[in-house]
C-alpha cells in the first residue's frame, strides 16, 4: 500500500455533473496505483434556494468499489469543525480538496486548518475555477481562506494557473490536462445512438447533420449565442440540426423565448432535463461534433468527454479551450459571436469528420488518469 488519501469533494448520492464523475474516477486511479483511497462527500452540499437545478440527487448506484463518506455541511459551522477533527484523526498522508466556488471556501478552508494541526497531512487543491464564471460578494475573501490552507495546487488550464498566481506566488502548482471520462462505457456507432434517441422521443434522423451542445445550462457556456447562429439562413440551407442535451441552471423562458423568437424550433432536438451517466454515450454517439459556444471557460468537462468518444469539437477562443483543441486538427477554434460560430459550423461540414479522427486519436495519448495521479504525488512538499 502506497498510502491513504482522502479526496474531498462531491461524490454520490450527489448529482454534480462533472465534479462527481472525476471525483470517482480519481479515486479508482488512486486505488489502481495502490492507494488506500476514500472519499468525503456533502451531507448539504446547497441550501435548495441556492441549487439551480431540479434535483441536488440522483437515483443512479453508488458506483462499485468505491468508499463514500456524506459528510460536509456547506453552511453548519460547527459541522466544518468536527468533520477537520475527523479528518485531522484519521491523519491521511493526502488530502485532494476540490476547489471549484468560492461558496465552499469557509466550509472547506476551515475543515482543513483543523486537519493541519496534526502536521502530516498534506493538501493538495485540484482547483477548477479561483475566480468564478459569475461573480457574487464575498468571492475573493472566501478564496483567500481556502487557498491559505492548502500546501500545494493542481490546476487543468492556464487561465486558473494565472488566476491562481494572483492570490498565491510561491507555493508549489502544476499545470496538468484534464484527463478523460472513460467511464460512461464505449463509443457505439453513430446509428445505434440516433436510434436509441429516437425511442426517447428525439427525432435523429440517421441521415441528419447534428451538432451537439452538451451540459448545464448556464449564462457563461454561451448557448443563446449557438441559438442565434442557428438562425443564420446558411446553416438552415445547410440542413444542420442542433441537439441541446443538458439541465438548465437559471431561466428557462429567455431560452424558449429565444427559440420562438428566431422560429428555429424546428432545427433543434432539446432534451433539457439531468443526463444520468448510462445515457451520456448515446448524446455523444449521435452527434457529428460538439459545440462549446462558451463565453468564458477555465477547462471543460465536455471536452474530455468528446475526446474519448472521438467526436471532434467546435469551441470558442476563451480560456483553456483553445490549448485542448488544436485548430482544424482536432476541432475549430471560433470568435464567440454569433456568426462566427455559424462559420465554424459550416467549415467543419466542409472539411467533414473524417478530417479530424486521426488527429483525435493522436491527441488523447495526453490524457490519462495515472499521469494526474503521478502530478499530484509529485507536488506534495517535503
């Protein structure tokens, strides 16, 4: 056995997109390399007025093998306490915190100053976001107060590496790439998964031209600027669908105002409600690429996830995305307007997939979960 480490952060019953899925996959990677390896999850995660989504929970298993503590109250001070006792207990050799809000900053900043004090444990903040992509009161104290009580910080784009040098210059940081999602099961051929789509009610045709937006809906990931570019007559010419699948996570209505405003409802397949992970591949599998019309981004999620099923993507130039996808080689890097991304659409059609799957193939070699694993152990201060 290599050691103990505790990854700290949402993980199932919770329905954290993202966050839960890597939080998982982690953990597996740390028990693949020998680890003793469990996680500390959210008893509260969200007070239900702060939660955008429908539900906070799912109603899929607990994935196999893997150990899940409910543990952290996000707003219970006295919870923050006794959980660092915990914590500072048991005495893990490591501890993977994962930062992504500055909500959580006083619950999880304050849970490990308790750990600290009994002077072996060290913390490692796998941070996704220092600045937010929608800034509230209090972002840059709350922080601060996480950041003070780390040792050392893995970020996955540049962007947060920058933002993250603003707060802290002299601890220990890497930079390392997200790896990729490979547990939402195999890539299936591109006519199974229309079918499959169209017993749920989605009208995939299998000859038809998809573009897939995939994740929550949020003001930042730019999907009325994707709504308006399907409004562009030469993308209706060119018979492009658009197939949103994803939960929204604010005001529905601006949307579907939107559609009806640029009449392009009938170019679009919308399954807005939560994906649960054994339906992600069948999203993924129908489409002929995916777009992040995005307004700002750190790293996404989304990306991986088309990596691993070979789907080639159309992003806009903004954060990290544009290192992750090698213009015209693995996908297209766009302007994030309206008729630029009605360009890359086009283009991409032009070119045609094919263009991009040996280049996909090339370029996942960087992403794998031993080699996050590897970075982590190597940061750790001595």
């Amino acid at each position: 056995m290599n050691g103990t480490v505790i990854i700290l952060g949402p993980a199932h019953p919770l329905r954290g997109g993202g966050l839960t899925t890597f939080n998982h996959r982690l953990a597996k990677a740390f028990l693949q390399e020998g680890y003793d390896c469990r996680i500390y999850s959210f008893s509260l995660q969200y007070p239900s007025f702060l939660f955008p989504g429908s539900s906070q929970y799912t109603d899929e298993p607990a994935p196999e093998g893997l150990t899940i503590h409910s543990r952290v109250n996000s707003i219970n001070p006295l919870n923050w306490w006794l959980v660092g006792e915990e914590l500072r207990r048991l005495r893990p050799d490591i501890i993977v915190v994962r930062y992504w809000l500055p909500f959580m900053g006083p619950a999880l900043g304050t849970i490990l100053r308790r750990v600290r004090r009994n002077k072996h444990t060290r913390i490692i903040a796998l941070t996704d976001n220092i600045i937010p992509h929608e800034r509230r009161p209090g972002d840059i104290p709350f922080t601060r107060y996480f950041l003070k009580s780390c040792d050392a910080f893995i970020t996955m784009s540049e962007k947060v590496m920058q933002d993250l040098r603003l707060f802290e210059k002299d601890k220990p940081a890497l930079q390392v790439p997200h790896p990729l999602y490979d547990n939402f099961g195999e890539p299936i051929p591109l006519t199974a998964a229309r079918a499959i789509l169209r017993e749920k009610g989605l009208k995939a045709e299998e000859n038809d031209r998809i573009l897939l937006f995939f994740g929550f809906i949020r003001k930042y990931k730019g999907l009325d600027l994707l709504l308006e570019a399907m409004a562009d007559e030469r993308i209706r010419a060119a018979g492009i669908k658009l197939l949103v699948a994803g939960e929204f996570y604010e005001d529905e209505r601006v949307y579907r105002e939107q559609i009806e405003r640029l009449g392009i409802r009938d170019r679009l397949l919308l399954r807005t409600d939560f994906i649960p992970d054994q339906d992600v591949k069948y999203y993924l599998c129908a489409a002929d690429a995916v777009v992040q019309p995005y307004r700002n981004a750190t790293q996404s999620g989304v990306t991986p996830l088309a990596y691993h099923f070979g789907k080639p993507m159309i992003v806009t130039n903004v954060g990290g995305l544009p290192a992750l996808v090698p213009h015209e080689r693995v996908g297209l890097v766009v302007q994030p307007e309206a008729a630029a991304l009605a360009d890359g659409m086009l283009r991409f059609y032009e070119l045609g997939a094919d263009h991009f799957i040996p280049h996909l193939r090339e370029e996942k070699e960087k992403y794998s979960w031993s080699k996050l694993v590897e970075n982590i152990i190597k940061i750790i201060p001595c």
